[in-house]
C-alpha cells in the first residue's frame, strides 16, 4: 500500500479540482500533465452538489479516458468536491490502480466538517469516508518552503513528497491542481481566480 | 503598424480556440501565457454559431479581462470562428492595442471559402474581413522544423517570428492555442482531443 516507487520527471499526473457551486450540477476538471511541466489532456465531468457521486465520477472520468494506460497517480484538492460530496480515495486507489495524493493548503477543520455533516440524513456514512482517508501529514514545499498538508493512498511518504515537489514548481500548489482550478473558475465564471 | 519590438521571454500572450460546433451557441477559450511556459489564466466567453459576433466578442472578453493590462500580443487560430464568423484582426488591433498573430496549419483554400460564403446574405463582407486580413506567410518553427502560416497586425515579421518559436515548444503550434484547444475540446467532449 505505502510503496515507494521511482518518480520520472515527466511522470503522468491527473489533477481534479472543482468549480463554484452555482447549479445542482458542479463541473469537474482533470488536467493530464506530464511531471510540472506540460498539460497534455484536458477532462470534464459532472458531480452533484452535496451528493455522493464523485467517488464513481471520478473513476468512470478516469478508466474512459485514452490518458488512463499512461497514468501513475491522481491529485486531488482535498476529498469534499462540489460541496459535501466526499471522495473515498480508498475505492479511486482500489478501482483505477492508480495512487492518490490529496492536497490541503490548510489543516482541515473537522470539528466543522462534522458539524456540517450532522445535516445530511448519510452524514455518518459521509464522516466515515472522511476519516478513513487516513493520516493528514504537513509537507514543506520547494516553493518559499511554504507548507501544505497531504493524505494519500498506494504510495509511500517519499514518492509523494518527491511528486510534490517536481511539480509545485509556480505556486505552493502542484501544477495539475493549479491549472485544473485555472480552467474550473474560468469555464464557470468567464475568467478564472486565482488562488495559487 | 509593423513594428518590431523586444520579446521578453515571459511576455503575456493570449491564444483563443473554440470548441466544436455542436450547438447556436460556440464556447471560445482564451488562455493566457507567460511565454510558453506558464499559463495564467483562462478565459471563456461564447460566439454565435456562423455568426458575425466574433471580433466584438473577442473585444469585450479581453477588455474585461484582470490581465488586460499585462498582456501583449494575442493569437488566433485562424480567423474563422464558430463556422464562418470572421475575424476582424484590424479592428481587434485597434479596440484593444494588442498586436494580432493568425496561425494556421496549413494554407487556406479561398476557393472553398468564397464558396461558402456565397451562402450568406452578408458573405461579401465576411469575404472583404478576409481579405482585409492580410498577407500569408509561411514560417519554419522550431520545432522539427515544421511549417505553418501565419498572418499578422501590429506587429513585425521578425518580432511575430521570436515569439512563434519562443512559443512552439511542445509541437508546431504555439502553446497558448495548443493549451486553448484541449481545454475548449476537453470541456465540450469530455475529454481533449489532440491535433497538435
């Protein structure tokens, strides 16, 4: 589960972030890049806002795409997307072979989390995938060593850290979240905001 | 008008692709580049389908936009949009003061336009926007030494050479509309489809 693996500087990184929760439905955006360097492929889905569907979003978005044989490890920007619709990161590992790195650019406040979660009739089942992503570790990155904090799955503690670093190399944010925001704000808004 | 002038390296472009025409309405995506490297920023706005709205929209889109002020020079992917709305690249020069470079793959068959055109009530203006476009021509770029066509405004031969081969670094087609495309086919397919 926690292997480590050699990290090639043009290694195949699926980036997912969302966009803003203006409509029922909440556009996904992956961004297929070759290390930090180079986007290579584009993709879009549909969630649903404060449903439970991006776990099988994610993975169908994933094994339908010609980029999926050429893959080694998805990015995501924290596990809540559109909303409170969490992802289990165990079954994305499970079902697409592929390591999951989550980024954070801050400690996640669960005491809210929770407390929000006490609203949906499945919170309990919402908080356990919650807590089954596992260990949240803080990582300095290359960039002003600026700290993010990181979960993962299928990958080892240096690998991750490795992959962090090769691509964080514009913002304290990996290049795959970072654009996949880019292009999420501005196909919602008109043009994209920045946060990185 | 033909002036050439120092290339940063990092000088802001903005490409614009659009997507493909599967509705009245044609999403147009700008991206915006610190040369070749580093995306900004993505712009989206939508023309209408063989329509005469291109130019005005491309206008107001860029206007609007935060990094009006920084950008430099903006490129095109042709000059025919959303089926046959036309381009005005010398009123795109002059509403914004961003010189305008067209690249195409290869050289356009007139023959075939005109012909089309002649299906529209308006296709006489639509040919003389063409017309008034301007001189082709053919450049080698960096890269395999690939040709391609280019027609320009507001800008010299040997400025509008630097920044196409500053640009072309990961096929014949400069990275802001390489990175334009897969993002406006990936959000209307699904996912991108490459032709660069």
């Amino acid at each position: 589960m926690n292997s480590d693996f050699h990290v090639k500087p043009e290694i195949r990184i699926l980036g997912i972030d969302d966009s803003a929760l203006l409509n029922e439905k909440v556009m996904i955006i992956g961004t297929v890049f070759r290390g930090g360097d180079w986007i290579d492929g584009v993709l879009r889905s549909e969630i649903t806002r404060d449903g439970l569907d991006a776990t099988e979003t994610m993975i169908t978005m994933i094994k339908n795409s010609r980029h999926y044989g050429q893959l080694r490890i998805i990015m995501l920007d924290g596990i809540t997307y559109g909303g409170f619709n969490v992802v289990d990161i165990e079954e994305l590992y499970r079902e697409t072979g592929l390591p999951v790195i989550v980024v954070m650019r801050s400690y996640p406040d669960f005491e809210k989390i929770r407390s929000a979660l006490r609203h949906f009739s499945d919170g309990e089942e919402r908080w356990n995938i919650i807590k089954k992503a596992g260990k949240i570790e803080k990582l300095f990155t290359g960039r002003n060593e600026a700290s993010i904090y990181i979960q993962k799955t299928g990958i080892g503690a240096k690998s991750a850290e490795k992959i962090i670093r090769l691509t964080s190399i514009r913002s304290s944010i990996p290049e795959p979240l970072r654009v996949a925001h880019l292009i999420a704000t501005g196909i919602i808004l008109g043009e994209s905001r920045g946060r990185a």
